[in-house]
C-alpha cells in the first residue's frame, strides 16, 4: 500500500487517537477500494487522505464505524474519478454494468470486507434488501467470467 503506518498522507495521525486507530483498522481495506476505484495509486492516495482530513474536522465522526469511513473512501474515489477516461480493468468495467445499489454493495463486501448487515447499517436499508442485491451483483460478476472475463480483486 502507499501510506504506511499511522500516516494518511498530509495528515499526521496521533498514536492512540480514535482516527489512528480507524486508520489502522480500514488501511488496507480503504486502500484496496480507492484503488479499485481510481486505478491510480497517486489518486488512490490522495482519496485516502481527503477522507481522513476531512473526517479530522468533523467532531460529529464516529471513528468506530468502518463502513461509514469506507463509503466515504469510495464516494470520494468516484469523484475523483469524474470526468475521467483514465485505464480501466475487466473487474472496474463489470461493476460498471451493475445498478448503483448493486455495484456499491459489492464494492463494500467484496473488496471493502464488509458484512451485508454493516452495508445495511450504513445505507440505511433494510439488510435483506441489501443481500439480494449483493448477491444479484456477484450472480451478475459470476456470468461475466462465465463469458471468460477475468476478474481480479
């Protein structure tokens, strides 16, 4: 990954604070989405650190919600990526054939490693409604290899 340990870029993350500890927690995971997203580990980077400094001047964040942090990392990489015709990928150019619903539901379990009951929790959706559409996205990701896509997280 290209931040390290305790390091969200410009933002220097005090040992023992509660963004320290989300950041240790979500890093990877964070990493892994907004690259996902971006493609670009420049702009994967530069997500990261928007999150975490914007999150820092918001006393209302609550640092115990990862996938509150999470989204937030992949809304911020899809801004990014606004406007942008930059390299893609055969997982990138799959997910975007799914509906919003679906593609943000996978994006979260699939590389975020969240729980379908934590992506419920976070959109505010009841959690069955988000199993069904996490598991039409994956049915539908799982045709795609079917045609001989090769997909890779």
């Amino acid at each position: 990954m290209g931040l390290g340990r305790g390091s969200a870029g410009g933002v220097r993350l005090r040992a023992g604070h509660p963004a320290a500890l989300a950041y240790d927690r979500i890093r990877d995971r964070a990493w892994n989405l907004a690259l996902n997203v971006t493609h670009d580990q420049d702009r994967a980077a530069d997500v990261i650190v928007a999150v975490f400094d914007a999150c820092a001047c918001d006393p209302q964040v609550d640092w115990n919600d990862d996938v509150a942090l999470l989204r937030d990392v992949r809304r911020r990489a899809l801004v990014a990526m606004e406007g942008s015709t930059g390299p893609s990928t055969a997982l990138a150019t799959e997910l975007a054939h799914l509906t919003p619903v679906q593609r943000e539901a996978v994006e979260l379990a699939v590389i975020g490693g969240c729980t379908p009951a934590q992506i419920a929790r976070a959109l505010g959706a009841a959690p069955n409604h988000v199993t069904v559409q996490l598991t039409a996205g994956i049915r539908a990701l799982a045709a795609s290899v079917g045609r001989g896509v090769q997909l890779q997280v």
